[in-house]
C-alpha cells in the first residue's frame, strides 16, 4: 500500500471503497533528544585551561576604604559566582564610591568584576582607566564555565554576616536582569540553552562537603525557567533517568569583548600596567581606586582571608549544531559559541580547594572525557 493509499484510508475517503483489513497508523518517530550528538574525545582536545576561583568564606568584599585622600573601594571574592553576580555587586560598589561628574577613577583588574565595574562607573561621568596586568581575554574570568551559577561557592554558611543572603539575592536579580539585556547580541554574549541532567543509577548518598558552603539559588528559583523529568522514550541518552532544563550561559568570549567594546565607546581607557604591592596602587594619580583583583588581592592587598578553588577545563572544537550542556556523573559539559567545555567538577564543593596550582592535569582530562564521551559512542567521528 502506498503512502497516499494509507492517508486517504486514514481519512475515511475510501470507506466502502473496497474491504480491506484496517490500516494501523505508523507508529511516531522516535524523538530526537538531545538533537546533534556532542564529540567528545581524547583526539579531538583542543586545549585545556585550568583557573582560580577567589574563594572568600565571608562572600564578597564589597567595602570603602581611606588611604589619606585616596579612596579605594574594593570589589574581589566572587567565588564561583563572579561573571553571574558581576552587575549587581557592581552596582553596590559604584554606590560606595559616590563618584562625581569628573571624578577621575583607576579600576584595577580587568576580569568580569573589574570590566562591569568600569563600566558602572562610566556611566556616571567619570573619567575611568582600567590598569591590569592580565588584559581581559588573559584574565581567569576568560577561563570560567559560563553558566548562570549564582550561588556556586560564594560563602561558607559559619563565616558570613547576618543578612548576607539578602544582598546575595538583591546582587542575583539584578545581575540576572542585566545579563537578559545581551540576550540577542551579536555574537549571543548571553543565552538560553537546552541543559540535560542524567543518572544512569540512583546515586549512593555521595560524600557531603566538609566545609558548609551556601546554597542559596532555591531564593531565585522563580526567575529560571521550569524544568521537567524525561520519560525514556523522550530521548536517546543511555541512562536510567534525564532531566530537561534551559540553562542561561554566558558565551563568555563575546560577552567579554563586548563589555570591553561598551566600555571603550564610552570613553573609557585600558592600561597593561602590573603592581607589586599596594603603595604602587596607592601612587596612581586617581583619586578613587577600585579594586577588582580578584584572586591578587591576596598577595596585593594582604588579603589572607581569599583561598583558592582550583577548576579544570578541557576544550573540544565548537559545534553549532549540537547547542544544549549536561552533567553526568560528576562531569559538566556545555556546548558553547566559542568551544563545547568539558569539566569535571568533582563529588561536592570541596573539590579543587586550596589549590593554587593552575597546571593542566592530563589524568582529570582523560576520566572527564570518558565518562561524557560514553554517552556518544555510537556517533564519535
Ligand atoms: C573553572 C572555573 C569555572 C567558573 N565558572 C563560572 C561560571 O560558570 N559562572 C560564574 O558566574 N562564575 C564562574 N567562575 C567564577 C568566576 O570566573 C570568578 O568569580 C571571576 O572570574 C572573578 O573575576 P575577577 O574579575 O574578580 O578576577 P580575575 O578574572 O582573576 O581578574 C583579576 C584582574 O586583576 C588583575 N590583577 C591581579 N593582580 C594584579 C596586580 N598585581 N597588578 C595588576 N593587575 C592585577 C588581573 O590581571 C586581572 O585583570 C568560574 C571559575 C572557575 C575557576
């Protein structure tokens, strides 16, 4: 029987016509989820790049400081958070620094913190220049996931101040409606992506971290999207459970040449400059000092209190066809503009801690790879 014999059977036009036993109809396509399998091999690494998350178990230090007439705000300590509440803390820092019309402002540091800093502080008339050592593409905000993870190692629950997770949630809704403004740019500095979650077993209760980091994301969870579980015949993943969620990512190479374009147009300026110590900065001729140092606060700024959180990232060649992220077994996967990133993340929130060393580790790259890299068997090439 044809394929037209079989519609116009569907459709009752040939009802009476001749008696044939009934025609069942085709059974659905077996849908296609995820869509383009992911690459993910050991002969296809590009590069791996390892960062430092500034770690500050109080949160953030958000704070105004005098130095004679010199007035230094600083800014560092954004954990795993800093590109996903940049904005917002932005905003609370330009308000201590109360800049004026021609205030004339040093910003030093140009990762995420220093770059949405600037940019704050640009609006309000000033005359701002940037000096970093690391120019922004050199910077660890370069190196980081790029997900919306606002509360991803941002404090220790015994180590911060009553009320923090209240200005932690006033930083996250702003940031996050700020982010929605780059939705649609050239080059997607920011979008929505298909984010899938698997087990292939119920997990054993896994080993619980031995410091006690927040978690605050459940006060914004009405802000994301909602996501729901997969039956199996939903998708293709060989796995005993999926979750389907949009995650906001950051493509984080166009987000930051944009940030540094804005910044530029509006007048701001860019300096390659490095500081020994504080007095350095303190000798600049601005009379307002922002410090977005990151993780160099620590040796700049005597800030003993930062430790580091080591994270690796293993690069695969971009695919624009296959768009969406996942985690399985401990391992996160984004598929973004500028590469698909693979990262192990560890069983819990004490992985990476006190780590400052930011060589590459080959042995982590080949587990993280393996594990996801299973998930596409059938489709490597
Ligand atoms: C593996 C990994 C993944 C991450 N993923 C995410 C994520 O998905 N989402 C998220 O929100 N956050 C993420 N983070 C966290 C985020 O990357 C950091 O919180 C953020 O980059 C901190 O930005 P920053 O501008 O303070 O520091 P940095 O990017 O380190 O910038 C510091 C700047 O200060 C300058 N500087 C320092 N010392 C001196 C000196 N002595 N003289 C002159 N200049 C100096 C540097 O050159 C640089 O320009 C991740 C971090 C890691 C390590």
């Amino acid at each position: 029987m044809n394929r037209r014999h079989v519609l116009l059977s569907a459709s009752g036009l040939m009802a009476g016509a001749c008696v044939q036993s009934p025609v069942q109809p085709p059974s659905p396509p077996r849908p296609q989820l995820p869509g383009a399998p992911l690459k993910i091999s050991e002969g296809r690494l590009v590069r791996i790049t390892v960062c430092t998350r500034p770690f500050r178990p109080a949160g953030p230090r958000i704070e105004r400081e005098l130095f004679g007439e010199k007035i230094v705000v600083h800014n560092y300590g954004h954990g795993g958070s800093g590109w996903s509440l940049s904005w917002g803390c932005a905003e609370d820092a330009v308000a201590l620094a109360q800049p004026g019309e021609a205030t004339s402002a040093a910003v030093i540091g140009a990762g995420v913190i220093g770059l949405t800093t600037a940019l704050r502080l640009v609006q309000t008339g000033a005359r701002v220049t940037i000096y970093a050592k690391d120019l922004p593409r050199e910077t660890r905000s370069a190196r980081a996931t790029g997900v919306w993870s606002p509360s991803s190692r941002i404090g220790l629950r015994s180590a911060v101040s009553e009320g923090f997770g209240d200005t932690w949630e006033r930083w996250a809704r702003s940031s996050y409606q700020t982010h929605q403004h780059y939705i649609g740019s050239l080059g997607a500095p920011v979008e929505y992506v298909p984010f899938y979650s698997l087990r292939s077993h119920t997990p054993p209760p896994g080993a619980a971290a031995q410091r006690d980091f927040l978690h605050l994301s459940r006060r914004v969870r009405d802000m994301m999207p909602r996501g729901r579980s997969l039956p199996d015949e939903a998708h293709t993943f060989p796995v005993a459970s999926a979750w389907r969620s949009l995650d906001m990512a950051f493509n984080i190479a166009s987000y930051t040449d944009r940030l540094v374009r804005d910044f530029l147009a509006m007048g701001g300026r860019m300096v390659r400059r490095s500081f020994a110590n504080r007095t350095e900065i303190l000798g600049l001729s601005e009379g307002l000092i922002m410090n977005c140092t990151g993780y160099g606060a620590k040796a700049l700024w005597g800030a003993e209190d930062l430790a580091p959180v080591r994270g690796q990232i293993n690069w695969m060649p971009p695919q624009p066809e296959a768009r969406y992220g996942l985690y399985h077994e401990d391992v996160y996967v984004l598929s973004r503009g500028d590469g698909v990133i693979v990262q192990y993340t560890g069983p819990n929130d004490d992985y990476g801690y006190g780590i400052e060393d930011e060589t590459p580790d080959r042995e982590e790259m080949r587990r993280a790879v393996a594990t996801v890299g299973a998930l596409f068997t059938d489709t490597l090439t």
